[in-house]
C-alpha cells in the first residue's frame, strides 16, 4: 500500500517526493495550510535532501497509522493535530 501511494504522490515519477508534490497531495486530501505542509516536509525530510525517498515516505506512514510516539513528526503527516 505504502508503494502505491508514494507512486501516486511523486507526481513527475523521479522517485522522490519534493516539497510541491507533497504540497500537492495536502492540498487535494485534506486543504493543509501551506505553512503547516512545510513544517510537516520539513519534520519528514530526515536527511534534509529537500525530498522524501521511499524509506522516510514509508517510516512516516509506518508511524502515523503504528507508532506510539506523541512526538513523532508523522503524527501531523495529514495536518496539524491541536491537543
């Protein structure tokens, strides 16, 4: 599934996922603001390449949908959660 979807994110199909593309897919899912989509990348893009490869893409769904930790970038992956 994680395939899948990344495929449906990179958009131009260069095996990354750029800031725009992810952009792109906020928007269209579920209108994030710009500002939060960018601190989102940002927490996401671990190695701070300026893209998400398929592992970063894959370990932030793997935490979002499976993690435990209240901390993890992930959690906001679909926009910013307001405690």
């Amino acid at each position: 599934m994680t395939n899948c979807f990344f495929d449906l994110v990179d958009l131009n199909g260069d095996g990354k996922i750029d800031q725009a593309e992810f952009q792109q897919m906020f928007d269209s899912v579920v209108g994030v603001p710009g500002e939060d989509c960018a601190a989102v990348f940002a927490a996401l893009d671990r190695d701070g390449s300026g893209a998400l490869d398929r592992a970063e893409f894959h370990q932030a769904i793997t935490e979002f949908f499976y993690g435990n930790d209240p901390n993890a970038p992930a959690n906001h992956l679909f926009g910013r959660v307001v405690g």
